[in-house]
C-alpha cells in the first residue's frame, strides 16, 4: 500500500483522531513503490501462534477495568478521545494548551531516551539483536529518535498529534490533545508513540520488528492487526513500555496502577469505532495489555 495513500484518506477519516503519521515526499523522491513488498498471509509458517488462556482473558478484561475506573477517579487522568473530539477547538494561547504544550516539550527528552530503550529491550523480546542487518537499522532509527528537537502546539489538529516526516524533528500536537493529557504519563505515552514513528521513518525501516508484534497481537486478541495497524500498535507498546520505565524510575506517593492507567487511559472511549489503519481504542487497550502482561499483573495488584 502507498504510503502517500494512507496519509490522504487518513487525516480526514480517523475517526477518533489521536494519530497521524504524515509522509510529505520531496518532489522526485518516490520511496512508494520500494515498499510495495508483497505478503503471503497465509504462506506456510512454522511459527508457534501465541494464545491466552481464559484466565488470563478475564485477568486482562479486569486490568481495562481498573485503567477506565481510574479515568473517573483520578484527577489527573487523561480525557478519553471521543470526548476530547466532541470539544470546541482550543486556542494555542489558552492556559490548558500552553500548560500541556511546555509539558510535553519539558518531558520531550526523557520521552526520547525511554523510547530507544524500549525499542531496544522489544528487539531483544522478539529476537531481532541477532540480526546484524536490523541492528544497522535499529541504530539509524535511534539517530533519527535523537533528532527530534521540539513540539509544535496546533489549534487545527485539535485531538491529533503528528510527525511529518518531511520535518521528522518536529511533533506536531494538537492542542485539545496537549490539554486532554493531563500527566507526565499520559504525555510520555502519547510523545513515544510519535517517537516510535520517527524511528520507524519514511521506508518503514523497522518492519520485521512492527510485524512481529502486529502478528502477536493479532493471535492473541483474535484480531486483524497487519500493516499500518501493526505500526499503530507498536507505537502504542512502546509508549506503555516507556511510561512504565518511567514510573519505575520515579516512583512517588501514588499507586503504580494509578500512573500506569494513564499510558493507554486516552483509549477509555464510550464510541469505540476503529478503521482500516488503527484497532479501535478499547481493542488497542487489549492488544497492548495482551503483548505486555507484567502491565496486566500491575494494573490488577496495586490497583488499590
Ligand atoms: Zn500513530
């Protein structure tokens, strides 16, 4: 599928915003067709599918149960994003917007180096540290994460944020969103996951990787989770997997459930629509907590 495709359809079809990745290609510059790699779904494979077991289907329904609890409960829980899309667009200067905007360029460099870190502890989780053709890639990805300087505040992509990767140093944040994100650990989620676009660049640099985990997902909650969804759901692991580094490394008087619940809490929608490029949100909370069950087994024991 061409990238330059999904943009177009992307950016005026999401239904429940939150993210876009924009590919602007240079003029003469036509990465679309080299990635036109054809998939065989259903080619032999000896892999083993991954499943869950039924108790750990219930454990998984609890632990959404404490994230979405908590989004009524905690004050500084994230605003789920229908609700975040049902607002009046925000202007850059009013005080919600310019708090949310310096939060995020204040956490914007801890957010850079929890992100090379988990991408670099998920290589190892799925085997691709042996690969030295995808250690070259994994270092360039991580140069490009390094480059990201600066968060753009926009009142027209109200509940979206955004990299385009023709300005791959810039994230662009709508300012419904930077408002809606009321937590360092909401904003770290939301900063990884565009961070994890950037490190997965224009040439979908990082596919095996991106793959690997879509084809988990997809065996373990049962469903279609393959191209630019695998993407979307990596970028999601990887904002959970930072916020949870980051709560460990900065550990205080509230509950780790609590803190926890805000990496995905934005996904406890009461119009739970998806599209052809994302999982809906409460499926995305699913298939992150299905990848990453140390998150289950948190989210469950402190949740009090
Ligand atoms: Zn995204």
């Amino acid at each position: 599928m061409k990238k330059t495709q999904r943009v177009f359809s992307a950016s005026s079809s999401v239904p429940l915003g939150l993210c876009v990745k924009l590919l602007l290609l240079l003029l003469g510059l036509s990465t679309a067709s080299a990635q036109t790699k054809p998939t065989k779904p259903g080619s032999h494979s000896t892999r083993v599918r991954p499943s869950m077991s039924a108790e750990s289907k219930d454990l998984l329904e609890d632990a959404i149960g404490v994230v979405c609890t908590q989004a009524k409960l905690d004050p500084k829980s994230s605003i789920a994003i229908d609700e975040m899309q049902a607002r009046p667009s925000l202007p850059v200067t009013s005080p919600d917007a310019r708090a949310g905007a310096e939060r995020a360029q204040r956490l914007l460099p801890v957010a850079k180096s929890l992100v090379i870190s988990s991408l670099r502890q998920l290589t190892t989780e799925y085997g691709f540290q042996k690969s030295p053709k995808f250690t070259v890639k994994l270092r360039i990805a991580i140069a490009r994460v390094s480059e990201v300087r600066r968060v753009r505040p926009d009142m027209e992509a109200r509940d979206n944020a955004s990299v385009y990767l023709s300005r791959p140093h810039v994230i662009t944040f709508g300012t419904i969103f930077l408002a809606g994100l009321r937590s360092d650990e909401g904003m770290i989620s939301v900063l990884a996951h565009e961070l994890m676009h950037v490190a997965d660049g224009d040439n979908d640099s990082l596919r095996p990787l991106v793959a690997a985990v879509g084809n988990k997902a997809s065996d373990l909650i049962g469903l279609d989770i393959h191209g630019q969804r695998s993407e979307e759901i990596t970028c999601d692991l990887i904002g959970a997997m930072a916020v949870r580094a980051y709560i460990l490394s900065t550990q205080d008087y509230e509950s780790i459930a609590r803190r926890l619940a805000r990496s995905v809490q934005h996904n406890c929608v009461e119009l739970d629509e998806g599209d052809e490029d994302h999982l809906s949100p409460r499926n995305t909370i699913r298939a992150i907590l299905a990848l990453n069950p140390g998150l289950v087994r948190e989210l469950i024991n402190d949740r009090f």
